[in-house]
C-alpha cells in the first residue's frame, strides 16, 4: 500500500488537477480532503476539458474510487450540477466509484450570500473571496452550526435541526445586511433539488478505508488551492479557510491513521496568483498581459484573470518546506517559450535589508524582489518528452529551480495535455 498527496506549492492554480489526473493510474483510491467549490482543478484528457471544483480529478480513470472526505465543504447544490455535467460528457458516476463521507459538513444556502453580503460590505478592503460561502460555511462549521452529510437521509429530522441555525442566521442577513431572509421553502426547493440526488453517493467511509488498507491498495489524496493560501501557515489574512497542507490529508480524507508516503508538490515555471494580498514578484502591463496570454491564465472558477509574475524561489522553497514536499511537479515549462531572458525572483528585500527567507505576512507589503535573469530557449518544446531532448537553457532552467528550492523536480509539464510530460 502506498499513500501519496498532490498538494500546491504557492497561490494555488499550480496545476494539480492535471497532475491526479495523470499519475491516478497508479492508484486506486483518489480523495478530496478539504476545500470547497472555490477553485478549479483544469483537466484535459481524451473525454474534453474539464474544470472540476468539487469532484476529485480520478473520476476520469474507470477503476479508480473518487471520494469526498469529511474535511470537503459539501456543497450539494454545486456538486449536483457538477455531476450532472460530468455525466453529460460520457463519464460514469456510482455509488461505486463515487463516494462522499456521511461526516462531511454540508454548505448551506445563506453561507454563499453572506459571503457575498460581506465582499460588499467590504468594498475595497475586501479580501477576494470567490462568493462561494467558504468562509462563512467553516466558520459555522467549527461553531457546530450546520449539518452533516449523513442527516441528509431523515428530512424531517435534517430541518429540525437546521430550523434554528436558519433563524440565527436570518438575524445577521437582516439586521446586519439588511438583506431578505432566507424562509423554509427556499431551503425545502433546495433539498428537494440538490440533496436527495446525491444520497445514493453518501457513506460511511469506516469499512471503506479497512478494506482498502487490507487489500493494499493505493490511495492519492487531492488537494486544493497552495501551502500560501492555509490557513495557519498562509499570507493571513488572504487565505482559505481550510488546511492545504499535505499533512492534514489522512484527517480531511476521514482515515486519520494512514501515513502519506509521498508528497508530490506541484509548482508553475512562472508565478500566478488569483485573489488579493501580497504577491511580491508580481508584473503589470504589457508584460504581465503577455504572459497570461501565453498560459492562458484566467481562473478556472470565477474566470477573473490571474496575476502573474516570475518564478518566486523564495515563496516556493517555503511551499516546499511547509507541504514536506518528496518531489516536484514544475508545470507550463512551454509558456516561457516566448521568452528572451526568464527573470527569476531569488530574495526579496525587506524594509532595506536582503533575505531570502519567506517573511511573516505583515512584513510581505513592505517585500520587493530582487531578480536574476537566465537565458530563454526560443523553441516550441511541447512534443519533447525526454528531459536530455529539452534546449539547453530550458533544461538549465528546470536545473536551476531544482536547486534553488532544494527538491528534486520529478516530473516537467510541457503542454496541458494529459500526456505532454517529461518523467526524470
């Protein structure tokens, strides 16, 4: 048996998406354990392309089980819609090869309008949530005010229990937003819609995970967003709400004693950030527009265009470090084809002094970047798929950030394609 997370280095959007869905073959079991419908995992494969933000990325391989952990918020409105579409492209979804913990806490209603009563509320000092109720739903996850998954199957009960959390939180979306409350009947349409289709899919996981611990199989666990947006260890407060770190994935998955054996941690050649917050080696202008042309960089979720910037070793060689990376994933080598001189950010300067040291959040605003520029290929490099075939310089590129980060880069992205990758 061996157990394996693909977790994110930096900002999220590294490309784990395509990585589960390349290496899942070798496993059998591919896990969600945290997150929400809040970001896009990118997939493309001989069924089309794909933005999944709830499903795990293994639903493409016909023997691999996908499953939802306890540490997912459960939104069942957008996983329904998610499996509908899924399903419409020819891929197959059961009980058998998709399940979703009975202890996962279900998103509500009201967790995505507040959230977008709040950014309003916010205005210019919001923190770029994607107004799809994360914040709100793990806040009230960990006050114990929502409901699990496995309730979902006594209806009667399942409002009883949710009546007076509706009416607590009418309070604040009233008195608060001064916006209309959410009644009954709204939230009858929406178990009545979104809830009973996916019992089927809900589950204990207890005697799942015995069994496959006792057959031997593999399991691979699918994380969202990057080690910069954690919680405990991102840029406060412009994270998620939820732990991206690989070591939280036996917990979030529902199988707390498992061991992670490997930790492969997945990286962009350049650097891409969706959100607000600091983003030290970020570009502007032409430049920046040049390069989210060529990598296509719009969110997968909210279609907002990404921010982008050069290679950031010291923001990476943290992910690193925090994730317990074994191993590297460096993704979209292609786009810098374009490229006469690469600029890598390699310190940052703090209030006046070098480091090359990832500093605590508040002292990021102050950061600037301190850029080294290596030799660009000018060479289409999308069919190469052996690393000694790479130009030199690109393949003194990959060298190079292998170094600086201080991991071993195993695999080298050179196009989305499922395979259009280089295997070291």
């Amino acid at each position: 048996m061996s157990n394996c997370a693909i977790v994110g280095i930096n900002w999220g959007d590294e490309g784990k998406g395509r990585m589960v869905d390349l290496i899942s073959s070798d496993y059998d079991v591919v896990v969600r354990y945290q997150g929400g419908g809040n970001a896009g995992h990118t997939v493309i494969n001989e069924y089309g392309k794909f933005a999944l933000h709830l499903l795990p990325s293994g639903i493409f391989r016909k023997d691999v089980v996908s499953v939802i952990g306890n540490g997912v918020a459960l939104d069942p409105e957008s996983l329904y819609k998610e499996i509908e579409y899924v399903r419409s492209k020819g891929i197959e979804l059961t009980p058998q090869n998709l399940k979703i913990s009975s202890r996962a806490s279900v998103l509500l209603p009201w967790h995505k309008e507040l959230d977008c009563l709040e950014e309003q509320r916010l205005a210019d000092k919001k923190y770029g949530s994607t107004k799809q109720g994360i914040a709100p739903f793990y806040s009230d996850k960990y006050q114990k005010k929502t409901a699990l998954a496995g309730e979902l199957f006594d209806k009667k009960a399942f409002f009883e229990h949710i009546e007076g959390i509706m009416e607590w939180k009418n309070l604040t979306i009233e008195r608060v937003y001064g916006a209309a409350p959410t009644t009954r009947e709204d939230i009858d349409n929406w178990y009545e819609s979104y809830c009973v289709p996916l019992l089927p899919f809900i589950t204990s996981l207890d005697d799942f995970y015995d069994e496959v611990k006792a057959s031997g199989k593999n399991i691979m666990f699918e994380a969202q967003l990057g080690s910069l947006r954690d919680i405990d260890f991102g840029i406060h407060p412009y994270t998620t709400s939820s732990s991206t770190i690989a070591a939280y994935a036996p917990i979030g998955a529902g199988a707390p004693a498992l061991k992670l054996d490997d930790i492969i941690g997945v990286v962009k050649a350049y650097s891409t950030c969706v959100g607000e917050g600091p983003f030290t080696s970020e570009w502007f202008g032409e430049e920046a527009d040049k390069l989210r042309e060529a990598g296509d960089e719009y969110g997968a979720k909210t279609g907002r265009p990404r921010r982008v910037g050069s290679f950031d070793v010291v923001a990476t060689r943290y992910g690193v470090r925090v994730q317990g990376a074994t191993a590297i994933a460096l993704t979209k080598l292609d786009v810098l084809s374009y490229m006469d001189k690469i600029p890598v950010c390699t310190k940052y300067k703090v209030n006046g002094s070098l480091t090359d040291q990832f500093p605590f959040p508040s002292l990021l605003n102050s950061a600037e970047p301190v850029t080294e520029y290596l030799d660009g290929w000018r060479e289409d490099i999308t069919g190469v798929r052996r690393f000694e075939d790479l130009p030199k310089a690109a393949q003194d590129y990959v060298l190079y950030i292998e170094k600086q980060i201080g991991c071993h880069i195993k695999y080298v992205s050179v196009g989305p394609e499922r395979d259009s990758i280089i295997i070291r």
